[in-house]
C-alpha cells in the first residue's frame, strides 16, 4: 500500500503559519464584539508572540532551503516534533474562535449555553501557546540573528498584521486613559505667615559688650 509523502519540516511550518494566518483574521473580527471572553486580549497576544517565533523559524528554513544548507538532525526533528504538536493545538484554537465568533452572533440562554467554560478553554489555551512559543524560542532567536529582523518579517500575511494593529490599538487606548501623574510636592518648606513673629535670639555668654 502507497504512503503519502512524509512533509519537511519547512512543509510543516509552511502549515502552521498559514493556518495561524487564519486564526489571526477570526480574532480579529470578534477583538470588535462588544463583550470578549475574560483573558482572550491576553490569549491573541501571547499567540502573535508565539507566530513571531514562527516567522522566524520558516525563514530561516527557506533560507536553508535555497542555500542547501544542511542543518542538524536534531533540530529538524525536534522542530518537526514541535510543528506537529503545535499543528493539533492550533486546530483546537480555531475552533475555538469559530465557536466564540459564532457565539457573538447569538443573544440570550443559546449564547451562555455556547460560552460555558470558555473562560476556562481561554486559560488552558493560553498555557498550551505559552509553552510552545517558549520552547521555539532559542531556534527563533538563532534564525533571527542570522537573517536580521528584515528579511524575517518581509513576507508578513495580512491576518498577522491586522491583528497585531488591533491589539496596539488597544494597548494604545488604555494607556492613554490612564489619568495623568499628578507633579511632585514641591521640596521648599511653606513660606510663615505674614504676622510672624521670630523669637529674639538668646544673649551671648561671656562676651563683653
């Protein structure tokens, strides 16, 4: 029996960010639903963070692949480990973003019914990207230290750049409603009162006159 063609590893990251580029676009449109599961701002942004990672590792394979470069053995492996654990995790995400967009159009006992947990699925989600976006990191920092920021982020997809435009959006508006520091007390002792009277000072001992 015929075998499907086992997919590189540079296959596979190809994989993931096209389907992180899909994730992104449905955060994106429920980051503009008027209420939001607790802890999801937080969820979309350790998920850029963790596609910022992504980004780099798939150049630098590209860059690998073109040069012919041999990599390590073991680093391939592991990050095809990798990609294909983080392959699961992000068919669980999205749909979990199918199911909280989906969830936004609908109003009353049918929509609490379809958020029950959510809270929940958003923290347990969180964890699962954190740890992931962690362990990518040292291949990522690699790749990118030795493309340089540019390349690396040339060939951006546009959920990728939506969403992380949303999210500074955001971040932006709540900075700027924090109210403003109040100025320091001043240093200078308060100024006396204009009926002062200073107490006349004490006789010198032992001084003629």
């Amino acid at each position: 029996m015929a075998t499907g063609k086992k997919e590189t590893c540079l296959e596979l990251c190809n994989r993931l960010t096209l389907t992180g580029n899909t994730i992104s676009i449905r955060m994106l449109e429920y980051l503009s639903s008027k209420s939001q599961v607790h802890g999801f701002q937080g969820l979309a942004t350790d998920f850029l963070d963790l596609c910022r990672e992504l980004w780099s590792i798939e150049a630098g394979l590209k860059e690998a692949t073109v040069k012919r470069h041999q990599l390590p053995s073991d680093l391939t492996l592991e990050l095809e480990r990798r990609f294909r654990q983080l392959n699961d995790d992000f068919i669980v995400l999205n749909q979990m973003m199918l199911k909280f967009v989906g969830s936004d159009k609908k109003s009353g006992f049918m929509k609490g019914l379809r958020m029950m947990f959510a809270d929940t699925d958003v923290d347990k989600m969180r964890n699962t990207i954190c740890k992931s976006r962690d362990a990518l990191r040292m291949s990522s920092a690699m790749f990118r230290w030795s493309l340089g920021d540019a390349k690396v982020d040339s060939a951006v997809a546009i959920g990728y750049t939506g969403l992380a435009a949303a999210l500074d959006r955001i971040n932006h508006t709540k900075t700027s409603t924090l109210p403003p520091l109040q100025p320091p007390p001043s240093s200078d002792p308060p100024e006396p009162p204009v009926d002062h009277n200073p107490l006349p000072l004490p006789p010198v001992i032992g001084k003629k006159p």
